[in-house]
C-alpha cells in the first residue's frame, strides 16, 4: 500500500496543521517546529507499507521534532525508526548521544523515547519505520545507538540506503502481494545496520532466532489471503527448516495448519456479517480468504460455528457484530 502526501494539494492556511498531523502519525505525539515564514512551509512524502515496515520518502523544510516525555501506553506501538539521509543535514539527539547526519549516513531512534531532531534547511531523506518487538532487539543495545551517526565507512550503510531509497520512489508500482516480499529482507537489513553499529556481528543472527514466532505470525497477517500460504513457504521466507518452523509453533500451542483456518473463518465471519460486503457472495468471500473450493469452505465454517455461512450472514443482519479485524 502506497499513500502519497504533498502540501502544494493544500490551501496555504491548512498546510501547518496539515504537516504536524503527518509528522504524528509517524512519530506519535510530538512538537513539530515550523518555518518561520508558513506560507513557504514545503512537504511532500511517500508513505509505503511493506508488511510490518513502513517506508517514508520525505521531502520537507521543517524545522524540528521534539518529544519531550516518555509517551503513554495508548500513544503508540513503540517503534525503532532509521532515518536515512540523502540531502541536506540533520541533528538528532536521544539518551544523552548527540549525532549530525549527511548525504549517505544512517542513525537509529527509538520513538517512545524523548528524542530532539533538528533539521539544517530543507531535507531529503528516507524513513524507516519497524516494530520494536519486530525486530527483537533489546531497548538497553538500542540505547547505545540510538542518535549515533553511522556513515558509508561501515558497508552495510550503503547497502542500506540504496535499498531503502530505491523501496521509496518504486514501491508504490508494486502490487500488495509483490510488496510483502521486501518485509523480511526489511527487516533483517535494519537489525544487520543496527546491530554493526554496535560491532554486535552475533546479534544479527541471534534475534532471528527468538522472534520467531512473532515474524511467523506476522508473516501468516500478511499472507493470509494467500491459498499457498503452506508450511514450506513459511519456513522458506524465514530461513528456517519446516521442522524448525514446527517445533517453534508445538511449543507456542500453536497447530499451523489449523490455526490459518480459524483465523480465515474469521475474517470470512466477519465479512459475511458486514454491510460492507453484502453484494460480494459466500463463494466470493470464501475465496477472497483462501478458500479454493467453496464445498470444503461450507463445511469447515458449519463445523467450527455450527452453521452454514449462508445461515450465519441471514442471523448477523438482526444480530450486533463486532466489525473489527480478527487478531493472530
């Protein structure tokens, strides 16, 4: 999913309200610092979802963002964020580190942590945005980055940026299904820069080893539309043995191949009861869902609800229906 967002579609006296509502959804609840003069305020940006990554192309002259205090709980889902600069100059400052970053350069901030950026005149740069529980490092080696410039000297940089740089101006050309692809690779580069930057090389590897079972889930969200969603695939774009993948879900409780049927029911309940989606079939959404054949889909939904769908969509007009996602 792509979201484009330029400030010129706007009328001047909408623009700074406009720019400190985008600045938010990335970063929570912040101070955002204007140019002096608002009507030359310029900001255009290109928001890109790629799986649990959110990749953001920022072309802007704000002056600066500031969190002063540690956010409440229902503020935001704590996030690491990578800035990657390609124009202009930018100040960050979190936990005590103090870092100036240029053209090619990287740093790391943790957003539900108070942190100051300052921006040297007009910016050009590219920001990455991953769950902190994603990407399995802990707070306390984050910490030790955190603000800290990291240059073209450490190869992975470079690496970094041209991928991510080039995610920014393509992805948005790119069909969901082809998008979902770079997730991983995202996140694996992400936690390799971060973790270089820490001259941790074993902790690279280490958290692919423990967060598991919260990439697999997340995979299967993203994925689970998708009738080939099988257990080799999932072990395949893990880099993990089927076995492995196996033993990592028997220990969580979790059967594979039943737990993506539920959570397929699931979704096809809840839409079979929308009205949102009351000129679309049973067959349809059934297949919507990754049910191929819509025998085997009635059967298994009577099983698991004790009704067949169409019985459940005619009862959910005259009944309450919670509308929002199912949840892995």
């Amino acid at each position: 999913m792509a979201i484009r967002f330029d400030l010129r579609s706007l009328t001047p006296g909408d623009r700074a309200d406009a720019i400190r509502e985008l600045s938010r959804s990335v970063n929570g609840r912040i101070e955002v610092d204007l140019p002096p003069n608002p009507t030359r305020l310029r900001a255009v940006a290109n928001i890109n979802t790629v799986g649990s990554v959110e990749v953001t192309g920022i072309d802007w002259n704000v002056a600066g963002l500031r969190r002063a205090t540690a956010p409440v709980k229902e503020d935001m889902v704590p996030h690491v964020l990578v800035a990657l600069q390609e124009a202009g100059v930018t100040r960050f400052g979190q936990g005590g580190n103090q870092g100036e970053i240029r053209a090619g350069d990287i740093t790391v901030i943790e957003n539900a942590k108070p942190y100051e950026i300052f921006f040297q005149g007009p910016v050009h740069a590219v920001v990455v945005r991953v769950p902190t529980h994603v990407l399995g490092l802990q707070s306390s080696l984050l910490g030790q980055v955190a603000a800290v410039r990291l240059g073209s000297e450490h190869p992975l940089v470079g690496a970094a940026v041209a991928f991510f740089a080039r995610l920014a101006r393509s992805q948005g050309a790119l069909g969901e299904t082809e998008a979902a692809l770079f997730a991983q690779p995202s996140v694996d580069l992400i936690r390799a820069v971060v973790t270089t930057g820490l001259g941790r090389d074993d902790l690279a590897r280490e958290p692919l080893h423990h967060t598991l079972l919260q990439r697999v889930e997340e995979y299967v969200r993203v994925h689970l539309a998708e009738p080939d969603l099988t257990a080799a695939r999932i072990a395949a774009a893990h880099h993990v043995s089927v076995r492995q993948l196996y033993l990592t879900l028997s220990r969580a409780g979790i059967a594979l191949g039943d737990w993506i049927r539920t959570q397929r029911l699931e979704e096809c309940k809840r839409e079979l009861a929308s009205p949102v989606h009351q000129f679309m079939t049973v067959e349809a959404i059934a297949h919507r869902w990754g049910f191929t054949s819509a025998p085997h889909f009635s059967r298994v939904f009577k099983a698991e609800y004790g009704m067949n769908p169409r019985e459940w969509r005619r009862r959910s007009r005259t009944l309450p229906v919670e509308t929002g996602p199912a949840r892995l």
